[in-house]
C-alpha cells in the first residue's frame, strides 16, 4: 500500500494570499543520508500546486476533497488523516502563518528555492525548469509568483508545469525564535547534545557530561552555523546539568549481545550500543529497574537485562 507521509507545514503569509508549505514524501521511496543509511524520501512542496491561495480559497479546496469514502488522505505524526483531520491540519496551518522574513528570523531557513518544473507530453520524460530564482522577503515572493502565473497561463497544450517551491534542506523547521528560553541552554540536535561548533562544523555527542553550556540563546545563536540551527533545540542548562549525575545504566546479559548498552527504546525497536557514552542514563537503581520491569520485560529476544553503575572518572561500570 502507497501512502504519502507528511513530515512538517509551514505556511507562508504574503499580499496574495497563502502558500502552503508542506513537507511531505512517499512510504515506499527511500534516499541515502550521509551515514550510509537510508531513510524515506521527502521534499518540500505548496500543497494543491498552488504558489499562493486566499484562506477562504483554500479552505474551500480542502473540502472539495472531502465526502468520499477514502478517509485516508496522508499520515501524519504517525496517523492516517481522514476529512475532519484534513479540515484541522490545514486551518491550523492557517493559523501559524508567517512571513517569509518571520519564518528567517524564527526558524533561520535561509531563502525559498522557486522555479517552474515543465514537462512535455509524449516526449519520454523531457523536461526543462524555468524561471529559477531564490527569493529572500515577501516583495521578492510576491514578484516571482506574478511571473511564475503569467508563465502558467500562457503554456501550450503539450506543456504541464509544476511550482516547485522549498526550503532548503529536507528537515522539519523549528521556531526556536518564539521559545525564548532565560539563562544557560544546552543546544540538541535530534538525540545527539551539541559538543563543538565552528563555522560550517558541528560536533555532537550523546554523553550529556560533554554537552556544550552556551551563556543563553543569543550566544548559541551567534557560535552555531546558521545551517545547523534550522533543526536545533534548546533546553535549560539546569535541567542537563541535573542529568549529568546520572550514573546507572541497563546493560543486556546473556546471549549474543551480551554487555551491550541500552541506547534508546523507540516504538517497535530497542537500540544498543557498546560504547558507555552512548548509553542511556537513569538517576538511581531503582528508576532503572523499574524501567526494565514495565517497558523492557517480555518484549524482546533478549535473555536478561541488569543494571549497572558507571563510574564518575569513566571506569569500566559495575552490577
């Protein structure tokens, strides 16, 4: 079964009215990343082929794909969306509009990549783009769609043309500029806690003993590359530093994993790790026990889980 996963939304806010930004890819693609591994695809695309809709208009065009018997539109955050789902995740989208200098300043994505996909029919696949060009404020938007609009409604009958429209990157945006956070912070990246930046480098780590403290946001902000800081988080220092006491880990006993580290328990898979850094923490013996009892017992082909301490000066750790 082939069905669309969508991933983010940000809509954009401009005189014409709105762009719908989604982010979105098949569950049956699957593209490289940069550890070897690979991961579904996605991109980022104006909902409906549609540069820029008023919220009356789009409104109603969400609609008209509703009624049917298919109440399976896309996934999203890991469940199917039927009619009155599709009618919230738009109208909510709606409600979360911003500029494109907002969503700059916000979620620093940088630029909006436009251009027009043609392709011709009956030609085998020939295609061509036009009117390449990226747009940085809302003139600039405004401008190019005018363009991209008047190139639309003057196409041949063998021509079909697509807006491709997206940010750059293939991630989710965060708006870390509306949660502003007092004090130090910690800067977190996915899992990973930020240990080193430099421009164009960032070096992460799971052992929150060696995550980097930052005086507050706005020195993050300035250390980080701005490239990076499209997906990043931030947390209290306090609240991290109150982790890196946590000295008790669950460690596999017996069969062919033997003395692998717990790494992270996700929805159907337990991950293990050898190295102690990466292993994850619990305050005290207890809280650790009770977590292989209620999360970890009889659900997986592993024969026994201990728990162990590690040693502060990084010794090997003990039952």
């Amino acid at each position: 079964m082939s069905y669309e996963i969508v991933y983010d939304r940000r809509f954009i806010r401009s005189p014409l009215g709105i762009t719908p930004m989604i982010l979105a890819g098949s569950n049956n693609c699957y593209e490289p990343m940069p550890n070897g591994r690979e991961r579904r695809e996605r991109s980022w695309s104006p909902l409906f082929n549609d540069p820029a809709i008023p919220e009356e208009a789009l409104m109603a065009r969400v609609r008209s794909c509703c009624g049917g018997q298919f109440q399976e539109h896309f996934k999203w955050h890991g469940k199917f969306v039927d009619d009155a789902g599709f009618v919230a995740f738009v109208r909510n989208g709606v409600k979360g509009t911003l500029t494109l200098e907002e969503l700059q300043e916000y979620a620093h994505c940088g630029s909006l990549s436009c251009a027009l996909s043609i392709w011709y029919r009956n030609s085998n696949g020939t295609n061509r783009r036009e009117l390449s060009r990226t747009v940085g404020t809302t003139d600039e938007l405004v401008q190019w769609i005018g363009e991209a609009r008047a190139r639309m409604a003057n196409r041949t009958d063998n021509e079909e043309i697509y807006y491709d429209m997206r940010f750059s990157g293939r991630e989710p945006l965060r708006l870390q500029g509306r949660n502003i956070i007092s004090g130090a912070v910690v800067a977190i990246k996915g899992k990973y806690y930020v240990s080193g930046c430099m421009p164009g480098k960032l070096e992460t780590t799971m052992d929150v003993t060696k995550a980097m403290i930052f005086s507050g946001m706005d020195e993050a902000r300035y250390r980080i590359d701005p490239y990076f800081l499209r997906c990043m988080r931030f947390m209290k220092a306090e609240n991290v530093k109150a982790r890196m006491g946590w000295r008790f880990c669950i460690r596999v006993q017996g069969g062919s994993r033997d003395g692998m580290y717990m790494e992270q328990l996700t929805r159907s898979r337990f991950h293990m790790t050898y190295h102690q850094e990466s292993a994850r923490r619990f305050p005290d013996r207890m809280t650790a026990e009770r977590y292989i009892e209620k999360r970890l017992k009889g659900r997986f082909s592993v024969p026994g889980f201990s728990v162990y301490e590690i040693q502060q000066n990084g010794g090997e750790a003990r039952a």
